[in-house]
C-alpha cells in the first residue's frame, strides 16, 4: 500500500481478507464471529466461545451485554 506512514496499520475490510494475509501478517479483529468474516473462520479455534448472548471461557460464562473478550492468540 504506497504512501503509507511508518508505524501506520494496513487496514482491510474483513471479507477481503485472504489466506496469503493470515499467513504473512498478525491481524487486529474488531467485532464477534456475528459481524466479521475472520472472526467467523477462527471461532471454533479460539479457547472462549462468544455468542450474542454469552461469552464463554472454561466453565465460567458471562453475559455478552456487559462483557467483550480481549485476546492475543496464536492461530496456524
């Protein structure tokens, strides 16, 4: 992407997302597995499961209206 600063992130939308893109870079997701394509593709991965309703991690689930799980997590 030409001009862009230093430092600055490239941004994408998250249907143009490719497989050559989750391999060569970390991904910053924004949304639940409801509202981003990326997100949707992973879920099944990841140790907390989050619905519309609730956000799951081992046996201890939270109610998804007040609770937005944050994570780093290494996905292959």
């Amino acid at each position: 992407m030409a001009g862009r600063l230093p430092g600055e992130p490239r941004v994408k939308d998250d249907a143009a997302i490719t497989a050559a893109d989750i391999a060569a870079h970390n991904l910053v997701l924004f949304g639940d597995p409801s509202s981003n394509a990326v997100y949707k593709r992973i879920a099944a991965k990841l140790p907390i499961q989050w619905t519309a309703q609730t956000v799951t991690a081992g046996a201890q689930t939270f109610g998804a209206n007040v609770h937005v799980p944050v994570m780093i997590y290494p996905i292959r």
